[in-house]
C-alpha cells in the first residue's frame, strides 16, 4: 500500500482491503485503499474486536508446567 498524497487521484485503479485495529473504540475496521495513492475509498465492515492479552502477564499459555 502507498501512502502518497495525490490530490487529483481518481481511485479508478485497483484497491486493496485492510483491517486496522481502532482500539479506541474495541473494533477492526475492514476498508478498501486505492493502491495508487493509498487514500481510504470505502470501509468494508466493523468488527468488535478486543486484544486478548493478560496485562498481568499471567497466560496459562507462557506458565511452566510443574
């Protein structure tokens, strides 16, 4: 994805879907990107969307097992 700024850009080429994480809101947010100027041309969906980590660093998954 390119992230150049073409102010006369028609977005009549290709476009490429991405997910960005909006944490602010708890969501992933799935758009459409024109692959010419990397603009936002149409969000696709909203996902609730929260990271699943343990501030506490306490994940069964990382403790030794006895």
């Amino acid at each position: 994805m390119r992230q150049t700024s073409m102010a006369n850009c028609e977005h009549s080429g290709f476009h490429s879907g991405v997910g960005i994480l909006a944490r602010d809101v708890g969501a992933i947010r799935f758009v459409l990107v024109c692959d010419v100027c990397g603009e936002e041309v149409r969000e696709v969906s909203v996902e609730d969307y929260a990271l699943g980590r343990d501030p506490s660093g306490d994940h069964p998954a990382r403790r030794r097992a006895a």
